[in-house]
C-alpha cells in the first residue's frame, strides 16, 4: 500500500526515505519517485538565475571600475617620456588605484625635472668648451701647415662630438611636436640635398606619404642614416612605403656593413662600429642612437640588417596619418 502511494508519478514530496524493519531483519525502505524536474529542482535552478541576474551586473560594474584606471595607468606608463609631455594621469577609482595614481605623476615629474636639469647641465658643459676650442682654433691658424691641417681638424671634431652630445641629451627630454607632413617628399629632398655634396642617393617613394610626426626631428634622423651612408659606403639607397599601419623608411648602402650582434651595438648611445669598418672615423657614436630615439618617440622603430653580398639596410618605422589612402 505504501510503496503504491509513495509511486503516484503526480505526487511531489520532498525527497525523504521511510524504512521499516521486518520480521526477518531486513529493512524495507521506500523513497518517492526523484523525477529531474522535481520542483525543488526548479526552485534552486529559480534562485540560482535570480542571484546571478543581480550580482552579474554589479560584478561587472565593480571590475570595470578597477579595470579602467590600471587600463589608463598602463597606457600612460607606455607613453611615458624624459619629457614628460601629456597631461598628469586622472587620479580615479579604488583608494589603492589613487595611490598608484599618484605616485607614477610623481615619478613622472621627477624624470621630467631630473632629464631637463641634465640637460642644462650638458647645455653648461658645451658652452663653457666652446671658448677654448675657439681659441685653440685661432692659435692653429697661425701654425704651419701641415700641422695647422691636423689640429684645425680635430679642433673641428671635438666640436662636432660636443654638438652631437648636446643634441642628444636634447632629443630625449625636448616634447615633439605633433603635425602631417609628406614624408615623401622629405626623402626625396634629403636624397637630393645629399646628392649635392657627396656620393649619389637615389629615391624612391610614392607620390605621397601622408604622415604624423615632428617633421625637423624626422628630417635629422633621415639626414643621419643617408650621411652614415655615404661616408661608411659611398651611394646610398633610399626607398619609402606603405607596411600596414605604418610607414617604412630604409636607408641601404653596399659597404663593408655590420654583423648582427654590432647591428644591436651601434644603437646604443657612444658606440661605434669597429675601426676596420669605421672607414669615415670621428663622430661620438650618436648618430644612430638620436634616429632610433626619435623612431620610439614617434611610437615606431629602428632597426639594422646586414644585406646579402654585403652593405647594411637601415629600416625605420613611422606613424601614418589616419586619413591616408593604403
């Protein structure tokens, strides 16, 4: 009778288990039928979708909350430059976020005075080296030649080592200025001013090339590339495209070149090529670091390859304006 109760499939009872011993000493259990959409069932599945419906939103608000002051606390830390150009980081979200906040528009300025106070100091340095590179300079025109050839030389590139040092430390902390210009154009100029006064350059570019930048830093880093060019290998190559996002500026030559590991050297600031490739001589080993800086602060690159059969193929990276056709 129990069990014919207890098996009605409409009955609904929660689930339960009724034991009853027998006289032999086995237990006789019966359980209600445990059908998958019980209605307990359904009313844990019914508060389940209730909890989440309700604590989802509030989850996702939460996190977008921390997750959009850490977003722009990265951004801003990629940006980051000596300069410190830009507006100070919003100070918004968590009190922990605040802190940070805080404390990286203070390290920013800190890096910002620090880079224009050696600049200064560098700017101090080469002044005070000018007036008895001038003198020196006057005293060797009154020498015979050909010891006066010698010393006006050097004379010369103790004073292009000091320029070449004050621009730097200049290029690091100075802000960009931010306007479209054809870059094109710019190298077409440049090859055409090169070819001038030294070895062919020959170019080629598209008819434009419509980009974003500080076109005099863009214009000196250029200028660079062509003149290692010439120096270290005679003609030069230049060519502009298009590559994605981005326009491609190479600059190649066929001398002696670099192998790869002096290819990542000779970015670094005062280094120089081994004198056996070093055929120009002087310079204080600046050139390239200054274009590579200026690639980087225009959110692009600078990079060196050897080319097969000899030479070196400069490559140069730089922003598009968004409104340029591909």
């Amino acid at each position: 009778m129990v069990q014919r109760v207890l098996s009605r499939p409409a009955l609904q009872l929660p689930p339960f288990a009724l034991a009853e011993q027998q006289s032999d000493g086995i237990w006789l259990v019966f359980m209600p039928p445990d059908p998958l959409g019980s209605v307990w069932r359904y009313r844990v599945l019914l508060a389940l979708a209730l909890g989440s419906a309700i604590t989802l939103p509030l989850a996702a608000y939460v996190a977008r909350q921390i997750a959009q002051p850490v977003r722009a606390l990265a951004d801003a830390a990629t940006q980051a430059d000596l300069a410190g150009s830009g507006p100070p980081l919003a100070v918004t979200g968590p009190r922990e976020i605040d802190a940070a906040a805080t404390a990286f528009n203070a390290m920013r300025r800190r890096l910002a005075d620090q880079a224009a106070e050696r600049t200064r100091m560098v700017a101090a340095v080469a002044h005070d080296l000018r007036t008895p590179l001038t003198g020196l300079r006057l005293r060797a025109e009154q020498i015979d030649e050909p010891l006066r050839g010698r010393m006006v030389a050097d004379i010369d590139r103790m004073r292009s080592m000091i320029d070449d040092v004050l621009e730097f430390a200049r290029s690091q902390q100075a802000p960009l200025a931010s306007a479209t210009f054809d870059l094109a154009a710019l190298a077409r100029e440049c090859a055409m001013l090169a070819s001038e006064i030294g070895p062919a350059v020959s170019c080629r570019a598209p008819v434009a090339a419509s980009c974003v930048g500080d076109e005099p830093a863009v214009r000196r880093a250029l200028i660079n590339l062509i003149d290692n060019a010439q120096r270290y290998a005679g003609a030069a190559e230049v060519a502009v495209r298009r590559v994605g996002p981005t326009w491609s500026i190479e600059v190649a030559d066929r001398g002696p070149g670099l192998d790869a590991a002096e290819c990542q050297r000779v970015l670094q600031p005062f280094a120089r090529a081994e004198p056996s490739r070093n055929r120009a001589g002087g310079g204080a080993g600046l050139g390239l670091a200054l274009t590579a800086t200026v690639a980087q602060r225009h959110g692009g690159r600078l990079t060196l390859t050897p080319r097969a059969g000899g030479g070196l193929l400069v490559h140069m990276t730089l922003p598009t304006d968004s409104d340029s056709p591909a």
